[in-house]
C-alpha cells in the first residue's frame, strides 16, 4: 500500500487540544520530526485537520 511522509513544521503551542491531539495521533510532537504513514482516509483526514501545522510528501 501506498505511503505518505509527514513532517511537523508548526508548534502546537496556542492550538486546541484536538489539534494537538491529532498530531500525537500521527506520531509527531515536536518540531521537524518525520514519520511514515499509511495512505489511508483516516490519516488523509488528521492531515486535513492539521494541514497548518505539518507538511505532506508522498
């Protein structure tokens, strides 16, 4: 299956508690950290939740 790279480039410093959540979801919680994910619905909608804060490569 198919993969996306996922870098934090926003603080969740001043964000709300499901934003933060959402980036503890995807495996991130500081700054310039990079993981790898599934490309699945559900984690193309925790990227869409917190597109502001991190950047997607395939």
């Amino acid at each position: 299956m198919a993969t996306v790279k996922i870098t934090q480039t926003g603080s969740p410093i001043r964000r709300t508690k499901d934003q933060r959540a959402t980036l503890v979801g995807l495996g991130l919680n500081k700054m310039h950290r990079t993981v790898e994910l599934q490309d699945t619905p559900e984690v193309r909608g925790m990227i869409k939740k917190v597109a502001h804060m991190v950047t997607v490569g395939e």
